[in-house]
C-alpha cells in the first residue's frame, strides 16, 4: 500500500513584533516572509535597493536570486540559512552567542 505525499501546512508560530518599513509591527512571520523581511532591512527598507543587491557572500542572497524555495528541503535550508545568517552577519561567527541573541524586533529571532 502506498501513501500518497501530502504538503505540509507552513510552519507561522505566533505574532512577533519585527521591524518593518512603518515601524515595529506585530506580525506572524514564516521563514520565507523573514528572509524577505531581513533583506528589506539590510537595504533601508528599499525594494529597488533589493532587487539591484549584490552581495553575493550573503547566505540569503541564493535564496532572493531564485525566488521562492520549492521542494520537501527547502525549509530546512531556509533555516540553515538563517542560522548561518546569525551566526556570520550578527555573531562574528560564535555559534555559542547566536542562542543567547537578544534584538527581538529581528525577523530571524525566532527562528535563530
């Protein structure tokens, strides 16, 4: 007997209060929408700015060049990313020191 694959459900834990264009707003927040969040602030908050980015030694650069991650994997590299994003970018890279991070208004906070 074979089972058939079923999509999981986005994984969106609980409003987190993250920093946006307007402000700190309290928002619910997947992964995806904190790669997207984190790279507008990167660039004050400027789509244009995003688009013509080209940091290509950023962890989430891949993931802003081919657009939306598909496939059974892609979550656990969008965190992969995120944590390596941390740990490289926020943490000089102390993997100790990305547990104990404490900007709350970062979208990657609770997914560190």
């Amino acid at each position: 007997m074979e089972t058939e694959k079923t999509k999981k459900p986005k994984r969106v834990r609980g409003p987190v209060q993250v920093r946006t264009d307007k402000g700190i707003q309290e928002l619910r927040v997947t992964k995806s929408k904190a790669v997207k969040l984190r790279c507008l602030d990167c660039c004050a908050f400027n789509k244009k700015q995003v688009k013509e980015c080209d940091a290509t030694n950023c962890v989430l650069y891949e993931m802003k060049i081919k657009g939306k991650l598909e496939g059974e994997k892609a979550g656990m590299r969008r965190a992969r990313a995120i944590k390596t994003y941390c740990r490289v970018h926020c943490m000089n890279e102390q993997r100790d020191l990305v547990k104990q991070c404490n900007d709350i208004n970062c979208s990657f906070h609770q997914y560190k």
